[in-house]
C-alpha cells in the first residue's frame, strides 16, 4: 500500500476525527446513564462535579492540577465568567481547591468521586464493547503511541500557548490495573484535545476568535479552516504504517456506540 497516495497523515487526520468523536462519546453517555448520574447526585450533582468529570483524567492523579491557561484552553468555546462561577460552586461544595493563580486540584472529596468515576466507566466500557477485546487492546496499543509522539513534539515547540488543552489533558492518569477499556475511553479523549489545539491554531492563522469561528456557516472559509486543522493535526499519525491507519479507523468503526 502506498503512503503517499492512499492515506496521508493530513487525511486520517481528518477521517479519525468524527471516528474518535463517536466512540468516546459512546464511552461518556455509558457511563452518564450506568451509574455516574447517580453517582454525582450522591456528591452535589453536576454543580458539584461537572468538572471534575470533564478534568477527570487530570484530576485523578496526584497531585494532579489544572493551570489556568489549560483550563481557558478546554472551556475556550464558553463564557469565562459562567465556567468561573462553575467553579466557583465546586469549591464551596468541597470538591476542588483552587490557587491564588487560577489553577485548581481536588480536595480529598473529590478525589474519592473521581476513583468512584474511573470504576463506573471501568463497568460501562467492558459491557459497552463487550466481545471486542482486540480491538479495544490493538486501539489502546495505537493511542498510547500516538498520545507519546504528540507530547514529545509539543516539548520540542516553543511557541507560546501551544497546544495548551493538550497539555493539561495528555497524558491521562492511569494507575495500576485500569481495565482496557477505560484506558481506551481516556486515551481518545486526550487525542480529541490534540485536534481541538490544531483547530484553534487554524482558525487564529484565519484571523477568526472561538466566538467567531464558532459561528461561521458552512461554505469555503469554513472548509479551508477544517483543511488546515487536518495539516495542523497530522503529525502524531505519520508514527503509523497506512495500514495501521485502516486498521484503527476499521476498529473504530466496529465499536458498538
């Protein structure tokens, strides 16, 4: 197979997004609805725990931390001063504990939602794709790659507020034991920070703001942003055969979701 001509890095990029989207989302919905509703509700609801959930990855680890910049960098398509307030809620609920600049990390409550967090999706994701061991193995195997030539680049960029959602969300907390599946649901939601990075950069270089870009209708400035955020977003799959690449995009799409 031909790597030039079949499936470029600049292409899979642009094929594995909305194939990404798909399955982590499935992941995110399962373990809403199997348990971490419920869950929350026991902490303070969503008040309380919305992101944690979203940061969990982060979170999780000790002495895991936000920075400010990251944050700014994960929330950039929502109003600042209600995700403050958000936060704000978090910590007078005693779930988070945040510093004079900006950053944030869980207190010992919201450490114990999050370990109760990592085994509601540990359930949800075996029964989701239950009889694909494979598959969610050889994608666990791929990710980990991926997730490791995308963070070695970034150390080597030196350009101010590069990558900054990347940075906080990559690589996801993994403590001994974590089952397949949830290494799977984490590593794709790490990957999907790696395109969003990508897609701001290119809607910056178009002289657009979230606000902006996020109101762009269809037509050919729009795909010209989509085009360059591909480029932009490509380099971490050029560590992969073509084949590798058919053989991901293929695992995919045969997950239930």
């Amino acid at each position: 197979m031909s790597d030039g001509v079949e499936l470029p890095p600049h292409r899979f990029a642009g094929l594995l997004a909305p194939a990404v989207e798909r399955v982590f989302v499935a992941g995110m919905l399962a373990g809403r609805d199997g348990g971490g509703a419920e869950l929350g509700q026991r902490y303070g609801g969503q008040a309380a725990t919305g992101f944690l959930v979203e940061f969990r990855t982060r979170l999780a680890a000790p002495g895991g931390t936000v920075t400010a910049a990251g944050f700014a960098a994960v929330t950039r398509y929502r109003d600042p001063a209600v995700c403050q307030r958000a936060l704000d809620k978090q910590v007078a609920h005693g779930m988070i504990h945040r510093r004079a600049d900006g950053a944030f990390s869980v207190t010992e409550r919201g450490a114990a939602f999050l370990a109760e967090i990592y085994q509601v999706h540990a359930e949800v994701t075996e029964e989701l794709w239950a009889g694909h061991d494979d598959r969610v193995r050889r994608l666990v195997e791929t990710l980990g790659r991926l997730l490791a030539y995308a963070l070695v680049a970034l150390e080597e960029d030196d350009a101010a507020g590069a990558g900054e959602a990347f940075r906080v969300m990559a690589p996801p907390y993994e403590p001994d034991g974590v089952p397949p599946g949830v290494l799977l649901l984490n590593r794709l939601g790490a990957l999907r920070y790696h395109r969003a990075d990508a897609h701001a950069a290119a809607w910056t270089a178009a002289g657009h703001t979230a606000a902006s870009v996020s109101a762009l209708p269809d037509g050919p400035e729009r795909l010209a942003i989509e085009q360059e955020t591909d480029r932009r977003a490509a380099a971490p799959f050029g560590a992969l055969t073509a084949d590798e690449r058919l053989t991901m995009l293929a695992d995919l799409a045969a997950l239930p979701g």
